[in-house]
C-alpha cells in the first residue's frame, strides 16, 4: 500500500525510501508541488530553489541505488531557519539585505543534516535577528498560519517559517532556533511538535546569535514519534541511532512517569487554552499517569526579568553594535523598541543578571523533585491576528505574553517540548509544554512520546490545518 506523505510518519517514510516503495525524488516532487499550491498564500521560506531540491534529491536517490546509507535523514526534506548557515543559500536573517558571506557557512547540526544526504527544502522565514515571538517581519512579511483561512494570524516566532513549512507539506522537518521559545512556539501555534534542547547540547555555530547563553537549535515536526525521530538523527549524543533510541521507547507507558502539574503556567489564559490542557492531563490520569502538583521556585522572579529585559538586552545589543552596526537602521521597529534602554545597560548589571539567573536555575531543579516532567500550556494566549499588533507598542505587549511560559524554562536552563492537546475558543491549536531539568531531553521526548500514544498524533487530535495539506 503507498504510503500518504502528509500522514506518514518518519520512521514509515525512511523505510519506504530503503526498499524502494518511494523515491527521493518523487517525494521532492510532491515537496514542490505541495508549494506551488501554497507557497504564495503562507508564505513560509525567504529563500526557494526547486532545481536544487531537485538535484539533492537525485543525489540521494543515487547514493541509496549504489548501496550506501548515509542516515536516517537521506532524501527527506529540511526547511532550515533563515538565521542558521547553509552553504549555496543566502542568510537574512529577516534583513532587508544578505548578511556578510561568512553567515553561509555552515555549523554542525547543518552539516549533520547534509552529511546523511537530507534534501533542503529552502530557508524558512525569521524575525529579524530572531528578535520576537509574534512572527512579524516588516521586511519581507510574515508566514501565515495555516490554521485560519480568514485571517492573517501569528505563525510565531522567531522561527516563523519553520512550523508552516510543514503544513505547506514542502519539509518533512523543520530546524529552528529557540532563544525564549521560538521553537516551541511555532511548533505550537502550527499545531506541530517541537522541542527545545537543554543549552549546549546542541551547538550554535554557523547561526546568526540573540543571546548565546540561551540560543540552541531545535527540531519542529509533524507528531512526538517524528521529534523523537528527527533529533536522534541530528543529536551528537545519540549520534544518529534513530532506530537504537525508538528501540529504547518502543514500550514506553504514560504510567512510566510522575508528571507534576505547575499552576503557574495557567495564570492569564485565553478561553479554550488551560481548558484543554487540563482535559489532556485528564486523559493522561487515566491512562496510568501518576499526576501531582509541582512548584518551580522563582519563576515569578525570572519572569519579571524578563520582562526589564533578561540577558537579551545586553548579549544582542553588543552583538548588533560590534559586529552589525551596518545594519542597525534597517532594524524592524518591533525590534528597535526592545533595544530602547540598552544604552544605560551597562556590563556590570549584565554580569549581576547572569549570576541571578544561574542562582534561580540551580534553585528551580528542586521544584521536579520526584516528578519526570513538569507541564502546563506552552502559550497562555490565542496566536492574535497580526493586524492586531501592527505597531511596535502591540507587538511588545502581545509578545510579552506570548513568551510567558517558554521564556522562563529558557532562562532557568531547562530543556522542553511542546505538543498539541487541542482547539481553544478560536479553533487555534493549543500546546502541553514538558519541561524536563537541564540534561533530561531523552526523559522528556519520552514522556512527549507516551503523552502522544494516549492523545493520538496531532492530526488525529486536532484534524487537518484549513489552509495546509
């Protein structure tokens, strides 16, 4: 039986590819052809180039004919993130010009990716700089999210691309950055998975920095089976044993895991966002999940950190004043207005914030205590329509909190995923988000995994996207 490319998993997609029930080329073509229906009206790559998709694809497909496997990854296709490098494709990073040749080159999770012959699909929008959570691009326009047809709403960001590329049906797997949640935001607004390594578990070279003590790349796809998927094939330590990790999972129960309940994270939703969340976390009960309540100390104080401007404020205006202060007076306004006090920030109160952020990390961890994972909703707030936050003051306000909850796992150093559990009031996807403790990312894609199990794959859970395939 052919196997439905906007179904099927991965894991089912890579086993067509390796007894010759599907082509790369033939999945390219459906890429392409997915994005010519689409492409113009979401509007999720900066960068497009369908001879090139072509030719990787045919690269792949000869590699497989002559009996090599070069990984899990060969002949899928890979939006990446038009902050990260990729060799032959230029990096914006949602500027209104090319930056300097040297942001083509290419780091390790890029070369990860191109070194098993994955095919990429293109380079995904961005904010600017990554600087935002809204999407919004003054520059070049915003993505569209796929889940109204009606109206142009948030797709999230910073990587705003990412998630809709998927729903485009033109990448299999979507590579973000995620700073204060722009991983999981887009994953979770699109209605997708995706999830935030814990900080130097995956290297930030070859992308265009925020906040270097925060960045890390991340994965957004289309079920938890694929996040599990998609990072053991790029992950250093796992070190591409997809089929070694999914082994490991294959029998893995909700009632594995203790997962604690943080009332925190319910603070201030929007109708139809904690609602859903708790009806999931009802289904998991049942399931076998031992669910108690959890507390995180200080997120309350990190919050507020955020909120005068956490470490953004210092790492990124020294970044964009030493190294591209060419670019500065192209800034979006609803980046400029983040910058307005960093001229009276000085290295000192910076120094002063990174020793208050580490103290409240090391804090946090007794917050887990017996539980596995700590969960609430990714997004307390309905992606707004973007006609809704057209100035700078809107944009800031609705991106204060949109960032709520991921912002604060960022800052205390923690590792999360994010994964739908349903609609809210507006017919929005709403996300469960499962923080794990700093170095937990394989106990957290395995809770995501058997939440997954429970709750059926997105698609099952929330239908198809209006406007993706």
């Amino acid at each position: 039986m052919a196997l439905d490319l906007a179904t099927a998993s991965l894991a089912e997609i890579a086993g067509g590819l390796r007894v010759g029930d599907l082509t790369a080329g033939a999945i390219a073509d459906w890429a392409i052809d997915n994005h010519e229906q689409r492409g113009e009206a979401l509007h999720a790559y900066k960068t497009w180039d369908s001879e090139k998709i072509r030719a990787e694809a045919t690269a792949a497909d000869a590699t497989f004919g002559a009996g090599v496997d070069l990984g899990p990854l060969q002949g899928m296709p890979v939006s990446v993130k038009d902050l990260i490098g990729v060799a032959g494709y230029p990096t914006f990073a949602g500027c209104p010009r090319e930056l300097p040749e040297r942001w083509r080159t290419e780091g390790p999770i890029v070369r990860a990716i191109r070194g098993q012959l994955a095919v990429i699909s293109g380079k995904a929008h961005t904010v600017q700089f990554a600087f935002g959570g809204m999407g919004a691009n003054r520059h070049w326009g915003p993505p569209r999210n796929p889940w109204d047809a009606d109206h142009h709403r948030s797709p999230a960001g910073s990587s705003s691309g990412a998630g809709v590329s998927l729903h485009e049906g033109s990448a299999l797997l979507a590579i973000g950055t995620d700073t204060a949640g722009s991983v999981r935001m887009p994953a979770t607004v699109t209605g997708s998975c995706g999830i935030r390594p814990t900080p130097g578990r995956w290297s930030i070279e070859g992308i265009v920095p925020l906040v270097p003590s925060l960045d890390t790349p991340g994965p957004i796809t289309r079920s938890a089976e694929d996040l599990v998927y998609g990072f053991a094939a790029i992950d250093p330590i796992l070190g591409g044993d997809v089929e070694g990790f999914l082994g490991l999972l294959a029998d893995v129960d909700i009632s594995d895991f203790r997962i604690g309940v943080c009332d925190w994270y319910f603070r201030d939703c929007d109708p139809g966002v904690a609602e859903r969340v708790h009806e999931a976390l009802v289904e998991l009960e049942k399931a076998g999940a031992r669910v108690g309540t959890a507390t995180i100390p200080h997120l309350d104080d990190v919050s507020a950190l955020n909120d005068l401007g956490g470490l953004h404020i210092g790492e990124f205006a020294s970044f964009i004043n030493n190294e591209m202060r060419d670019y500065k007076d192209d800034l979006d306004p609803a980046v400029a207005i983040r910058l307005a006090d960093s001229e009276n920030y000085t290295a000192e109160e910076h120094l002063r914030r990174v020793r208050d952020v580490d103290r409240m990390a090391a804090a946090a961890d007794a917050g887990f205590g017996a539980f596995d994972a700590i969960v609430g909703p990714t997004i307390p707030i309905t992606p707004p329509k973007m006609t809704d936050i057209a100035t700078p003051e809107t944009h800031l306000l609705a991106n204060t909190r949109f960032v709520q909850n991921t912002v604060t796992v960022s800052l205390l150093h923690q590792c999360a995923a994010t994964a739908p559990v349903g609609l809210d009031m507006e017919d929005m996807p709403v996300g469960m988000q499962i923080v794990g403790s700093p170095g937990s990312d394989e106990t957290v894609l395995a809770v995501a995994l058997a939440c997954e199990r429970v709750l059926g794959r997105p698609r099952e859970r929330l239908g198809a996207s209006p406007m993706g395939i």
